[in-house]
C-alpha cells in the first residue's frame, strides 16, 4: 500500500486477514479495532456500545466495549456481543435512509471482507479511510 489505497487483492487480502484476526477474540481485540475505526474514521460512521458503567464499576473495572458498527454507504457493519466474554456476533445490514432493510449475519470472514472492501472503496475519496486502513493493515 506504497499510495495510502490497496492497489491489489493481496492488499485487500491483508487487510481481511487483520480484521478477521481482530475479531476472533472481541474481548481482547474490541477495544483495539474501537480505537482504530473510531480514531480514523469520521465521527459519523462509527458507533460504539458499552457496558453499563454500574456493571463495570461491580466488576472493578472500565466499562467494556460490547460492540461497534461502522455504516459506509448503505451498509453497516456490526461486531457485537451479549456480554464481555462472548462470542462476537458479525452482521451486515443494508439500509436506506436510516431505516434497517435487511439484517444478514455473517461469519467473521464474510464480515471481515465486505468491511475491507468498503474501507477501500472509501479510501478512494477520503483521507480519513485510508488512515484507517494504514493503521489496520500495520504490523
């Protein structure tokens, strides 16, 4: 990725294998792939879902990330679980004009390819995106 924008499948391959690595485990790696996404992409696209603060606060702890989705477009992307310690569930939805149209859950492979290719779609048009994909597809 020498011009910011994945020029090849190899490229897009790299940056799958990254997310799919990132949510394997959401209780480890949710936090990291909240941070990126929420750091690089504009405000608008992200959202994030906590625990609450009184569960977290019983626990001893920060509250957890339990899911984040990500809308490029028409589609938005969801990582979410039911609580911290939970399988990750990954769905894709379409939408229009806000209103969800239909819910597809997908394995995490699925999940992790449509959202790279939608990063790089993005990354296209916007200096935001491609931040976000450098930062993804870093060692």
């Amino acid at each position: 990725m020498t011009s910011g924008t994945p020029q090849s499948n190899l490229d897009l391959e790299l940056l799958a294998a990254q997310l799919r690595r990132h949510t394997d485990d959401l209780s480890l790696y949710g936090g990291m792939l909240l941070n990126v996404l929420s750091a690089a992409l504009p405000a608008d696209l992200v959202q994030v879902r906590r625990e609450s603060k009184w569960k977290a606060r019983l626990a001893g702890r920060d509250p957890a990330v339990l899911g984040v989705s990500v809308t490029i477009g028409d589609q938005r992307y969801e990582l979410d679980r039911g609580d911290v310690g939970a399988r990750p569930l990954t769905r894709i939805c379409h939408q229009s004009g806000g209103v969800v149209m239909s819910t597809r859950t997908v394995s995490a492979d699925e999940w992790s390819r449509a959202l790279a290719g939608a990063l790089a779609a993005v990354a296209g048009t916007d200096a935001a995106a491609v931040a976000a994909l450098q930062r993804l597809t870093a060692p």
